[in-house]
C-alpha cells in the first residue's frame, strides 16, 4: 500500500495509471523560463524609462528625435515582456491546473516567479495572482512521496 493518500496502490494498475509526478516536466520548465525572461524584460524596461527621464531632467530640453528612438525601444521591450508574461503565464497554468508537472522545484520555483510577476503591471498582475492561488490550492499535490513511489516494484 502506497504512504501517500492521494495515490491509488500501484499493485495492479497499468503504468498509465500511475502518478507521475515529473510528468510535464517541458511545458512546467518552459512557462518558469518565460516568466524569468517577463521579470527580466520588465525590469529592462523601468529602468530605460528611469535613465531616459534622468537624461531629460539634466539636459533640460527634449529632442523629439532622440526621444522616439529611445521610446520605440523600451516599447519593442515592453511587447516582448507581455508576449513573454502570456506565453509563460499560460503555459505555467496549464502545469499548475491540469494534470501537468508535481514536483516539489516546480512548486517552490513558480511561487517565487508567481510573487516576482505581481510587480509586472498590468498583465503580470493577474497572472501572479491566478498562479499564486493555483499553487495555494494544489500545494498538496506538491508533497514529495516515498522514493520510487508510483514506479512498479
């Protein structure tokens, strides 16, 4: 009889049937690298936007031309990091709420990534919140198990 609750005994059961808990291991590894590169990305982008405003309070006068090269590229900055955040964000749901990735890295790496993505206004925000909930309620299945545990004796 198997000491997790929440595993059915292996005795009988065809492998597809038993728990996997590194089962997802790409897609969980794939959304907790995107969300670090959304983080990244939006930190880039704050403090451009802080240098280019310090730029324009020393100097006192502001060159439209100077000016929009440096908004366009905190803007093509700005883009990356919200594809990032959603692609990330999605692909960290699915791990979280379906029957994806339970290993206990995944839970401590995405509760750091999910804390960090609150700070990523506006689309990191919801994200955050929604993972950071998604990892409150399964953090049970997180638990780690006996060793070799789901695995046929």
């Amino acid at each position: 009889m198997s000491e997790n609750p929440y595993q059915p005994p292996v005795e009988g059961l065809p492998p597809e049937h038993r728990l996997h808990p590194e089962r997802g291991r790409a897609r969980a590894v794939a959304g907790l690298v995107l969300m670090g590169l959304a983080t990244a990305l939006s930190l880039v982008v704050v403090s451009s936007m802080v240098k280019s405003f310090g730029l324009l309070a020393e100097t006192g006068r502001a060159d439209p031309s100077e000016l929009a090269d440096a908004i366009a590229a905190v803007m093509w900055l700005n883009l990356l990091g919200m594809l990032a955040t959603l692609a990330g964000g999605v692909l960290t749901a699915m791990s979280v709420y379906g029957a994806g990735n339970r290993e206990r890295w995944f839970f401590h790496a995405g509760w750091i990534l999910s804390t960090l993505q609150l700070a990523t206004f506006p689309l990191g925000t919801p994200f955050g919140i929604f993972l950071l909930f998604g990892f409150l309620m399964k953090r049970r299945e997180f638990q780690p198990g006996s060793p070799g545990e789901g695995r046929a004796s």
